[in-house]
C-alpha cells in the first residue's frame, strides 16, 4: 500500500506493507487532508517521522474483532485516547 511519509527531513510517497494489528481495523482511505500540523511537522515539529495525513474519510476493509463494520464509512479522530494511560 502508499503512504505519505516524511523521514530523514524528506516527504516522500512510498510503498509500506499492509497492517496487521489484532484489535485494529484496516481502513481504505479515500480522501485525506493535509493540515496545519502535517504543514509544521514538515517543518520539522516534534521531530515527528512517519506517515502524515491523519484526517480522512475511508472505508472498513478489515475487522476481525467487529466484522459488522466491514464496509462502513469512517472518519478519523486523532484525540481520541487508549483510556488506560494519562
């Protein structure tokens, strides 16, 4: 699969494997935006390195532990905490 990422200072597309995390849903996404955060993180804020884009709007492919959701239309929420650590 294709992935924006940014690493060594360099935003580049590339070809990542697919995930595969029990408990996680695999999306395919069909629209991304790029932020404000994903402008600064080029930047070089937080010294992040990664894949950016993390508002978008997908599709559930993959959901082992809820398979209902197969299919469904989802957004992201990057505020949205484990629940087990502050």
């Amino acid at each position: 699969m294709k992935a924006l990422r940014f690493t060594e200072n360099q935003l580049k597309l590339a070809q990542i494997t697919v995930p595969d995390t029990e408990g996680e849903a695999l999306i395919r996404v069909l629209k991304s935006g790029i932020c404000n955060t994903d402008l600064e993180i080029v930047r070089g804020y937080a010294g992040f390195s990664g894949t950016i884009g993390h508002e978008f709007v997908g599709v559930v492919e993959r959901a082992d532990d809820n398979p209902e959701l197969i299919g469904k239309r989802v957004v992201s929420e990057i505020n949205a905490g484990c629940g087990v650590c502050d």
